[in-house]
C-alpha cells in the first residue's frame, strides 16, 4: 500500500521533468493516467533509449488528439473525475486547446493544476524553447560549474534543471492536496518552471557568494583534499575533509603532516583558496596503492571517503544492494522511489509500509 | 496564507540537507521549530558564511541541551503537540538520546518522523560519514561527471545529493501527512538517504546507459552543439540543440551547412559520439562575436540558447525579475520557493495564494 492510493493523477506531459514526477506518484501509489498523442506519442520513445520504459512503466496509458472534439470530451469527463493535472505544454498550448486553468476550474473546482514549463507562465522568456543546459545557464549553476580555473562546462553529468522541477513540482502538489483534505478549500494552480527550480537549488552557493564578498570562480569552487583522486589500478577514490578533524586525520594518514604546520591550509577558507597545491600533493599519494588498499587504509580511521562508482558497478554495490536501493527487473535495472517508509504501530511492531528493505535487514 | 499553515515541524537538523527541507516547509506556511544545542548550535554558523541565516531565518528557534532531563521532558512535550519530526544525526544517535522512533511512537502515534542521513538507517556504509561529494560517488553521479574524455570530477557546482536528499525528504514527509489527513491513520516513519536521493536523480541516465550497451564515458557524456561556449567580450552562451529541428536551424543560423549533409552528425546518438568535431568549429564560430550579438541573431529564430548567468548576474536578469525569483531583502539577496500557487476559483476571478508574481505580470 503507497501513501497515495485513492489520489488520481492525468499527465499530459512528455520527455523528463514532468513523467519523472508523474512516476513518483505512481511509485506512492497513485493512479497515474499518461495521456499521448496519437502520432508516435511521448517524442521520448524515440529519443533517448530506455527513458520511456523507465519513467512511464507504472502509469496507464490513454491516447488522445486533443485537436479532436470527441477526444477532447473524454479528457473532460476524466478532468471531473481526477484530483490532479499535470500538463507540460509550451506556456498557452493549453490554452488554446480549450484546457486553460479557467476551464478546467469550471469542470472541476478541486482540482489540483499543475504547469510544469521551463521559464514559466510569464515573463520576457516564457515562449523560449530550451533544454536542462539553458535553464542551468540562466539560474547560474552553469557559471560555476566545470574546473575552478576553467571556464562554465556542462559538467555534472546529469538533469539537474529538469529533475529539481520534477521534484519541486510534486512538492507543490502534495502541499495543495493536503491543504485540499485538511480545508476542504477550492483547488489550486500550480505554475513551476525549470529555471526558478534550478535557481533554488542554486540559492545556498547565493548566500555564500555574497557573505564571502563575490570571490572569484577558483576560491569560490576551489576545494582541497575534497575531490576523486586516481588510484594505481586506475580506478577512483572521493575524498571530502572539510572539518578540521577530517583533515587532521587524513594528513596524517597519508603522511601529510607537514601541511598541518603551515598556515595556508589551516582552515576550510584556506583550503578552498589553496586547493591545487593540496590536491597535486595528494594525487601523487593516492596514485602510489590501489583502491582496495586505500579503502582498507582509511577504514580503519573516521574519514568522509568512498569509492567512487561507474554506473556498471552500482548493481554490484554492497550497500546498495542491502538497502534495495537498485533492483533487477526482468534483464533491466531499476531505481525504486529512494526512501523507506514503515507504518508506526505504538506500543507494538514497525509494520512495513512500503519500499522494505531486504530480508534479513 | 501558505498551503502548510496549521502544521507544526519540529527540526532537530543541521547544516545542509535537513534545514533545506524544513525551510521549505516553513516557507510553505508551516510552523517550523529548529531545536540546536547550546554549545554553538549549528556548525553552520560558522562554517559556510551566508548558509545559516539563508536556511533558517523563517522558523522558530529553540536552545535545548538533549543530554539534560528537563531539556528532553520540554522536547517530549513539543513532540505531543507536533505533527512532523525531521532530524539528521548519524543513526543511532537518537536512539541513544532517548528519542527512537519507538519511543516517540509511544509519545504521539500520529508523528511524521523523517531522519535524513548520509546513508540510510541500515547497511553497511551506514556509520560512515561523508559530504555530498561522496554520496555523488557512491551514487554513480561522480563517474559520470566532468569533461567526456576525462575523469570524475566534482564539476557540478552545486551540492546535488545534498538538496536530492532534502527534496525527497519533503516529498515523503508530504505524502505521509496527506496519507494521515485522508485515512486517518497512525503515524510513519522516513528512512532517507543522501546516497539514494543522489541514485534517484542518476536513475535516467542509467536507463539510458544499459538501452545504449554501455558505451564508454566519451560517447556517452559527448554533446555535440550542447554546452557553453566563449563569445568575443568573454562571456558565455549555452547552446542546446537536441532535435534534429534546432540543429538544423542552428547550422543554418551559424554557417555550418555543410555539417547537414554529413551522416556522422546526422541524428543526436552521433552528434554525441562526434561531439568534438561539432563543439570545435561551434567555438570557433562563437568566438567572432560578442554575447549580445549572438543573442540577437538566435532571437530571430526559435532555438534553445540561451546566456550564461554568473551568480552576479542573477539579479540583473529581466526574467528572474520579471518572476520575483531573486528578491532583495536588506542588503541581501534572497531566492523565495520557486513555484507560483494560485488559489482556484472556479467562475470568477483567480485570488492569489501565495508567491505571487510582480505587479503588472
């Protein structure tokens, strides 16, 4: 049983950022009714292999032609029926097709509303086509992302715009339907946009620059001993000692200790101003023993370490697969809903909710 | 009035990831109660300028020593009278403290109890510390990361496990008080994890890589006419041609015909694997003009590009302005939750719920 069975879901949306929260609503045992186009339908079928399967395979499906009045009369009756829409047209698209926010409020006035765009319902960018890449751009992580001394690099390796919508988006529509259930109020509509997602994951690196006077990209993004450092079988090791006490240990451990006397080093600040030279000292470490030698190393000491992972050793991971974090499915892998939930039972046994653990856990 | 109001949180978290999600719910109209120890409080007071008072400023604040009989008898009687419990210690400490989900279970049956923590309450990298850096590994994110042809580097910008951890936090805490509101039932206790909010977000991509036969990093992470590139007055405009639509324009647009009629670049598959190829003469090209320039001879056609915001730009943009999406607040600048809600109603006018936009939008 999921937190949201009872709750019905219609999605009009296509690609990423609004079927990967639709899934999540799925995962949390909603209904979750995907509506298509006739014509080929969701364009992520085609595009990118593997993401339609991974992100729709929970839903049902309904193919509709919006432009047809039949079409249209059955998205209606289902619209009175549902708790909430998620729609992720160009802004105005559902306007023009007869689905604005002031019609659908006349069929259904409980109705949760949710627009997921990428600059929004409004403003000077709003018809602007664009991709993660761009809203990342306009919300300044790009600005700051790629090497410290280096220029803006489309380096984070994932869709860190559309995935923050995603969840800012489901956010939104949990918080109206529990407003809804506890008030018994009328319905809400919900305008999330790519790049103000973005934008807010970006604001803590916001407060920082400002409150350390704007320094620039190589003492802002700059971090010593904090980084993936290449070991003598080629493969990589995270380091992330940012306290002093992590710090302290790990010179010592590799036999560092020098840079505990000097004062260019002696606090985080510094560290982040003084990077290179710490992190050029400590790849001509790291690459003197394996991985496995160094994880035995600095297991034996209290040290933000890990290895780091390719995506074909994530299904082999031990404590990945404790956790049933990355499960097969058929010849397919699968990433459930990330968090465990167990119903409280005062006074007697944790009964499982969902998403339980394996056994033996 | 915010979609929240009516529900108490208490927050027993600090730094990053906890205070993240219970800002959201403060922001959100909920009344949110951050208990720090009296010793200094939250390290991030002191550690990243700017963060503490960014995460916190809108909630309540209250000094308890959780090793003192009378600080835990007031904490026990805030816990009665409270609907969520978010805390983020190591696992095991709140058992230790007296506060197990157990115990508290025994308090108020119907608390929401969330801890958030590195790696998740079970498992064997469960005592382990760590920074976001390396739940990015862990998670798969790292590997991916940095330049194509290189190795992992912490290249993102921002602390993506981090706030994935915070997201999802607020999602479950969300879909359990909605669960709770419409069932009437006991209370549930949340498991999250940095490491599997982190694999969450990376699930597409590994989608994606077992569709593909796990092609090696260059032609997966290869963007060919996708990333941000140099203008002649040093600034930066991102570019993301995708469809084979924007391509063609872009080619058309920039002077690269030539490229149409070669079947290396001819779908998107190939223009990552010849990124290089691509990305050269697009540099090339971009170079001989300056960001406003370019930006006006892409706004005569529809193209996904867009500029390259630095931090300090961010509150000069027209379209954050337009948004509200950056406010100032004193002399500081302040990034609001980033999704517009506007109360439906249904036949009349639309009253504004929340985060409302500029006058005249």
């Amino acid at each position: 049983m999921g937190v949201l069975e009872g709750i019905r879901v219609v999605d009009l949306t296509n690609l990423l950022p609004g079927p990967f929260a639709t899934n999540i609503f799925a995962e949390l045992g909603a209904e979750v009714i995907k509506v298509e186009r006739p014509d080929g339908g969701d364009p992520s079928r085609q595009m990118v292999p593997g993401l339609y399967e991974m992100l729709n395979s929970r839903k049902k499906s309904l193919t509709l032609d919006l432009k047809d009045e039949s079409d249209k009369s059955t998205l209606r009756k289902l619209l009175r029926e549902s708790d909430v829409l998620i729609e992720g047209f160009r802004p105005g698209v559902m306007d023009r097709l007869g689905f604005g926010k002031d019609e659908v409020a006349k069929l259904n006035s409980e109705l949760i509303y949710c627009s997921i765009s990428g600059y929004g319902q409004s403003g000077p960018y709003r018809d602007a086509p664009g991709h993660d890449l761009n809203y990342l751009a306009v919300s300044g992580i790009l600005g700051i992302s790629g090497l410290p001394n280096g220029g803006p690099e489309a380096a984070g390796g994932i869709q860190i715009a559309d995935l923050a919508a995603s969840l800012y988006a489901t956010i939104s529509v949990l918080g109206a339907l529990l407003n809804k259930a506890r008030t018994r109020s009328n319905g809400v509509y919900i305008d999330v946009s790519l790049v103000e997602s973005a934008l807010a994951l970006m604001s803590p690196r916001i407060a920082e620059y400002y409150a350390r006077n704007e320094p620039a990209k190589s003492d802002f993004m700059g971090r010593g001993a904090y980084g993936a450092y290449l070991t003598k079988d080629g493969q990589y090791i995270s380091i992330a000692c940012v306290e002093e006490k992590f710090w302290e240990t790990f010179c010592e451990t590799v036999g560092m200790k020098e840079f505990l006397l000097d004062n260019l080093f002696n606090s985080w600040t510094k560290r982040m101003e003084n990077a290179e030279i710490i992190n050029r000292k400590i790849e001509a470490i790291i690459i003197r023993k394996t991985l496995s030698e160094w994880l035995s190393i600095f297991g034996e000491v209290d040290l933000p370490v890990s290895r780091v992972n390719m995506i074909n050793d994530l299904s082999k991971d031990p404590h990945l697969k404790h956790r049933n974090a990355i499960i097969e499915e058929g010849d397919c892998l699968r990433v459930p809903f990330p968090v465990k939930m167990h119903r409280m039972e005062a006074f007697s046994q944790i009964g499982h909710l969902e998403n339980t653990e394996r056994k033996g856990d």
